[in-house]
C-alpha cells in the first residue's frame, strides 16, 4: 500500500473550502504571479546548449507548485501543465542541484508547501 500523507487540520480546511467552491472539483489556477516569476526566473539553471526541446520553465514551476500545495499524485497533474514525467524530473533534477532550495527561501506564499513536500517525499 502506498504511503499517502495525512492533511493538517488548516489543509482539511482550505480542501474543504476549495472542494466547496470548485463543485468537489478543483481547478487548476496559476500560482506564481507575474512579479514572482520575475524573481524566481534569475534562480532556474540555465538549459544545457544541447537542449533541442523547448519547455517552458514557469509551467514546469507551476507544476510542482501545484504538486506541492495539492499533494496529487504526478499522474493526476492537470494537463494544462504538460507532461508529468517531464514535470517530476525537473522536479527531481531542481531538488538535487540546490534550485528548489534557492526558490523556497523566496518570500512568496507557498514557500511552506512547497518546502514541506520537498522534505516528505524526496529522500
């Protein structure tokens, strides 16, 4: 059986409130504002020369985020925010290189979930 991580009192609540709002389905919304984007774009490693594919790194960013707050599986990412494998490795590759380490210490909103899911379920 897979371990699945129990919700604090606080994230019962929003999932209440958001669940209420949404229909008991919720939506994916964008997170990260125009302005955060312009901080956290400096902290992302520039893309390898070798890199042919193009993707786009604030989706990417999305995606975890996203991740990190809900706490879905990676298959159940929202389409709307591409490929999950492309999405986790990023993720992986983002943790082990220090960058999600350089993004939590932001002073943005979700810094919190996205640092507690980064201890929870990265060794």
């Amino acid at each position: 059986m897979a371990h699945r991580a129990r919700l604090s009192r606080t994230q019962q609540h929003l999932t209440a409130q958001l669940k209420h709002a949404c229909g008991h389905q919720p939506v994916w919304q964008p997170r990260i504002s125009d302005n955060a984007w312009h901080t956290l774009a400096k902290l992302l490693p520039s893309r390898p020369a070798t890199d042919r594919r193009y993707r786009n790194e604030r989706q990417i960013l999305e995606a975890i985020i996203h991740i990190a707050c809900t706490r879905h599986p990676w298959p159940q990412l929202p389409h709307e925010l591409g490929s999950f494998p492309t999405c986790r490795n990023h993720y992986k590759h983002w943790h082990t290189d220090g960058t999600l380490t350089r993004i939590c210490h932001t002073d943005t909103h979700w810094q919190h979930q996205l640092t507690t899911y980064t201890r929870e379920f990265l060794p």
